[in-house]
C-alpha cells in the first residue's frame, strides 16, 4: 500500500476548536438534563422493563422521547457535523439499578446511531473497568486495566461513555481535537504531516474479522472531500511490532507520533473532563481523540470505576475514503459500518464485565 506525496493544507472550521477556549465556554457542549427531561427518560425505562425486551431492542423508535427526542437530535448533528463532542450530566444512576441505567443510555444513544460490537465476544453495551488485564500484554486492551491510555481514536463513528462510578483517584478523560493538531503540524512540520498520511502496520489483537489477517495497514490522517478523518492507536501500532515479518517503526514514524501525542495533550489544544456520576460523553472518533490518566481504584467491588460505553454508528455519518474499510469492515452508511466483528460472533449487552 503506498500513498501519494501531497501538498497539506489545513482543515480549519467548527472541528478545529482548542480546549483552553473551550474551557471558558462549557455551556456551549454540556447539556443538563432537567426534570422533565429525567421524568420522561423514567417513563421510558419502565416501558421497556414492562415490554420484557431485550436491550438491543431498545430505540428512539419504539420508545421515543417525545420531548427530550429534539434536542437529542440538535446535539447529535454538532457531534457529527460540528465541534465533535458533547457532555451530557444528570442521569440519576444512583438511584437506578445498572439495568436501568443501561436501558435508559441505551435509548439515549439511539437518537445518536445504531448500537455495533466493540469486541470479538459482540458486545454491543460495553464495561470499562479494571478487569485485572495486563498493560504490557500486547493482545490485552488497555479499557479492562487501570492504566494510562494515550490518545486514539476508535473503530467506530461514534463512541459513547457512560460514568456509573468514578475512581478514587485519577481516570481524567482528556480529549483534543484531531483537526487542530494536524493543523498545527501542517505550520510547524508538514513532513511529519505526510508521514501520517502513510500507512503504519496496526495489531488487531487477536480480534480478527473472516478472511483477514492479524494485522494491518491503515494511514494516521485521510484529508479526504474537505474532512480530515484520523484513525489512530499508537497502543495498537506499538503492538504490531511483535510480529516479525511486520517492519519496524522508523525513526521518523516514531517522531511524528511524538509529535501527535505531545500537541494532543498540550494545555492550549487538550480539553479536560472529570467524569461525575450519570455524565455521558459523546464524541466523533473521525475529529476528536480522547485519552484517560492511569488511576487507582476503591478496593470495594461496588466501587470501582465503572464506565459503560457504546460504539455508535449514525444515520447522517460523513463519508470515509476507501481505505478505512480495511479497519471498519463496511464504510456504507447503516448499521453494520465499523465495529469488531469476527466469525461466530452473537450480539449481547452484558450487565457485567466478561
């Protein structure tokens, strides 16, 4: 796979914001759900525990928030079409059972996308938690230990966090705006800038779709239609290097990543969430990367840390380039786009971790 030297331009527009403004205007990306907003989603949950469905059968359409619904969908398109990223607070989760709170983020997602696997096992409602993997296990996935995760991107168009329980200490989520950086290397390093736009060799960690191999190539940044979209694991491509015929990184991969990283989390671009119980945040993997420090946990098992999360894929998703599939599966607009699938696999929404 070989890519074509080009002249860089930057992207600019509504996706190339920089976390010190957007601290200042935290109005502008986090909606509080009211009363009434809490007393239909109420409604709503006790609908679906009535109807005895499963989860995967909750939606916007069979369970519609008639007034809560509309603004849902305002915020959905900035998520797609505008800054990327959204913080939603308010779910009361500590007056709901996690099958409730799961069914009522379940829902609220919906009006976001479809609901897609985010493992080999198909779990479509995912569980951050310390489950006791190992970091420095490359076929381990660094969501399941309490461990730093640097910037990246996921398989997907949208993913979605839900906050049950915080940590005793640590676990920031820190996101930066995939466009501003590629921006800023544009000005600072445009050879960097072409050296993302390469392929790198990516670990698929064991989780491998029918018909492919345990690794693969994908380029950092696709400037693409007027879009940059950015498909980044520096984890995963760290991880490919444990296969022998895979070469290794390069002196000037390893520096453009560096230089991703350190823009990313620089104070001017970086934006900072502390995570309260019932926030869910929204975010564009195509435009945003979103990181989280390392932290250390309550001994109790009901206190843990725990996040559930969805992988998101929305009716209105932009176009992608051709080369994305091989990460993605399909890139046609619809339920199957992105996600981890692999041969055998049964969709679920586990209550647990597995």
């Amino acid at each position: 796979m070989t890519e074509t030297k080009r002249e860089h331009k930057k992207i600019e527009g509504p996706s190339a914001w920089y976390g010190s403004e957007m601290s200042t205007r935290s109005d502008e990306w986090t909606y509080q759900l009211g009363q009434d907003d809490l007393d239909e989603i109420r409604i709503a949950v006790d609908a679906v525990r009535k109807a005895d469905i499963s989860i995967l059968r909750v939606n916007k359409d069979e369970f519609p928030l008639q007034t809560l619904g509309p603004t849902l969908e305002r915020i959905q398109r900035e998520v797609v079409n505008g800054r990327g990223f959204v913080l939603i607070r308010g779910l009361p989760v500590h007056d709901l059972t996690i099958e409730e709170s799961a069914i009522a983020y379940f829902l609220i997602g919906s009006y976001f996308g479809w609901a897609i696997p985010q493992n080999a096992k198909g779990h479509v409602l995912g569980h951050v938690r310390d489950i006791g993997l190992d970091p420095s296990n490359p076929t381990h996935r660094l969501y399941g230990t309490t461990a730093r995760q640097l910037y990246h991107t996921d398989s997907c168009d949208i993913v979605a966090l839900l906050c049950l329980h915080k940590a005793k200490e640590g676990g920031l989520s820190k996101i930066a705006s995939s466009v501003t950086a590629h921006d800023e290397m544009v000005s600072r390093r445009p050879d960097l800038v072409q050296i993302l736009s390469e392929p790198f060799y990516m670990d698929r960690k064991g989780e491998i779709p029918e018909g492919k191999g345990p690794y693969y190539q994908m380029p950092i940044f696709h400037p693409d239609g007027g879009f940059l979209t950015t498909t980044y694991n520096r984890d995963f491509i760290t991880a490919a290097q444990r296969f022998d015929e895979v070469p290794r990184l390069t002196d000037q991969q390893i520096e453009a990543m560096d230089m991703l990283d350190e823009l990313a989390d620089s104070d001017h671009i970086r934006l900072d969430m502390d995570f309260r119980p019932g926030d869910m945040q929204f975010i564009h993997n195509h435009q945003v990367l979103h990181s989280r420090t390392p932290y250390e946990d309550y001994p109790e098992p009901e206190r843990k840390r725990h996040l559930l999360r969805l992988w998101l894929t929305p009716p209105n998703a932009r176009p992608l380039p051709p080369v994305i599939a091989e990460r993605f599966g399909s890139i046609e607009v619809g339920p199957t786009r992105g996600g981890i699938r692999t041969p055998g696999q049964t969709l679920s929404a586990p209550l647990q971790p597995e």
